[in-house]
C-alpha cells in the first residue's frame, strides 16, 4: 500500500483563504480589524523565525499585526504590564506570548495572566478546562490543525482507536482531548509507556507528537492507518541539514492508508489555526456570529 499524503501546505493556504475572508467580511460589514500581538523576549533563533512568520501571514489575511520584542533580561513586572495593557486594548483580539520563556520568568503565570477570551494559543488554565469538559474555549493551534486533517480525511473519528505518543501541554494532552470529543478510544503514550509498538499497531490513527527524529518506523503501524507527524526536527544526513518527523516517513508511508509528510505537513497548519483562531476571537469579542469551519 502507498499512502496518501495529506498535504498540509495547501490545506493551510485554504484555511488562511477562509479567514481572509472573513477578516474582510468584518472589515466592511462591521468596521472591526482582527488583531493579534506576538510577545517575543530574548532573541532565541528558531522563536524569531516563528514570529516573523507569523507577522508576515498575519498581515496578508488583512490583520493588524502587533510584536513587541522585549530583552531576555526582562522582568516580569514589566512582562506582565505589557500583557495587561494588551488585555485591555480594544484592538488585540489574540495574544501569544512566544515560548519558551527565558528561566527567570515564570512560564504559567505569564500565561495565565492573559485574558483567556485572548488566548489564541489555548494554553491558558480556563481554556484547558474549558476544552476538557467539553466547553466553547481557544483550542491549541498544532492540535487543532491536527483534528481539521484527520477529519477532512476520514470523516466521523467515531469509534475509532487512537494513539497519541507525547504528553505535552502544547500538543498530546489537547490534542487527546480533541479525539475524545470527536468520540474516540484515544491511548496516550509516552516515554514509559510499555511495549509502545503493540500499542501504536492497534490504532487507526497515530499522531506522533515526541520530538525525537524518526522514532516510528512503518512496521509499527497498522495496514491503512491515518498518520499525523507533529515532530520537526533538523537532523544531518549525508552530510545536509534536513528536517525529518518523529516518525520515518519512508517506511510509513508504504504501510499506513495516509500521512502527513514532514515538512509540509502539521506545520503550517499551526500558524493557519492561529489566524483562525483570532478571527473566532475577534467575533467572540464583539458578539458575532463566528466563522464556521475554523474552530473544533
Ligand atoms: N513555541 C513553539 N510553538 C509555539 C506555539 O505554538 N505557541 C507559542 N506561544 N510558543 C511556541
């Protein structure tokens, strides 16, 4: 069998079409611009090409874009001000607070000070439970993009056996969530988790989510299972710099029915969800109805 490869790129040029149309929408209709502040502190390389990216699409779908570049030695008074003038500013709908946070501050409580409504990352503490108990929150970008793909594919997840491998914050944990709610038997598996293969070969649909380069090979998946790769990571290999998945792609994609190829795959859908994702807010905000088709 060849999988299908679900191609993230173009699923996420469609997402960002569908809110620029809506940005457009509430432009002419209601004279309200979207806008998303970025918060980025220090000068960690790979966290400024992030915000960069971010910048630049945000502004393409028509949004206000607002960075504001603090120094790593910032304290967290000034860090948490900042945020609370961002709460209260009519014209930021979405806040993101750039992560990791350099050591001397405090990671949760930076994050917990934002207005959960504004919480486009879906990281803080209310949205988290509000997503657990099945309630209207802000879903996490990288596992909502992760649940458009699976769904845009298979249909209903109904019934279906699930393995998320990792349990981060940021990705297993809601993305575990997200299955459930779309009704399936969802597994989380992790570092400690015995005999991971047997675990992985009863699942309809894996999403590895671990950060270590290639770890799933193709004879640890199921015949036609759905593969969603959420690792990146840069690895040398014949001596080129490349970027592979937490699962090995050329093995896989003969065994499993559709794969998600790294890159191209769940990266950029990350960013679409976050313009996504600030729409919602934006429309929440102001008491409208939101778009359809871009929230869980
Ligand atoms: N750093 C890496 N990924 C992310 C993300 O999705 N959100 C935030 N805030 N920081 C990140």
């Amino acid at each position: 069998m060849t999988a299908k490869i679900i191609d993230g790129k173009a699923f996420a040029a469609g997402i960002r079409a569908k809110v620029a149309g809506h940005v457009a929408r509430l432009k002419e209709e209601n004279g309200i611009t979207p806008g998303l502040a970025v918060v980025l502190v220090g000068e960690d390389p790979a966290s400024q090409v992030y915000v960069r990216s971010k910048g630049k699409m945000t502004v393409e779908v028509g949004m206000n874009s607002y960075e504001h570049k603090l120094d790593e030695g910032v304290d967290q008074g000034a860090l948490l001000a900042l945020i609370d003038r961002l709460n209260n500013d009519p014209e930021v709908h979405g806040i993101l607070v750039q992560l990791p946070l350099p050591r001397h501050l405090d990671a949760d409580l930076v994050i917990n000070s934002i207005n959960p409504e504004k919480d486009v990352d879906g990281f803080h503490i209310s949205n988290v439970g509000l997503l657990g108990t099945g309630q209207k929150s802000m879903v996490p970008c990288t596992p909502l993009g992760s649940l458009m793909m699976l769904r845009d594919h298979l249909g209903s997840l109904s019934g279906l056996d699930a393995v998320v491998i990792g349990r981060s914050n940021i990705v297993g944990k809601p993305m575990a969530q997200l299955l459930l709610g779309d009704s399936c038997t969802v597994t989380i598996a992790h570092s400690r988790t015995k005999d991971l293969p047997v675990v992985v070969r009863r699942a309809d649909i894996v999403v590895a989510a671990v950060g270590r380069p290639e770890m799933v090979p193709g004879d640890w998946i199921k015949p036609g299972a759905t593969v969603i790769d959420v690792g990146i990571n840069r690895i040398e290999r014949d001596g080129k710099k490349i970027l592979v998945g937490d699962v090995e792609f050329a093995s896989a994609s003969k065994v499993a029915g559709a794969i998600t190829p790294v890159p191209g795959g769940v990266g950029p859908m990350t960013i679409a969800c976050l313009l996504a994702n600030t729409v919602t807010a934006c429309c929440r905000a102001n008491g409208l109805t939101e778009p359809e088709g871009l929230t869980a």
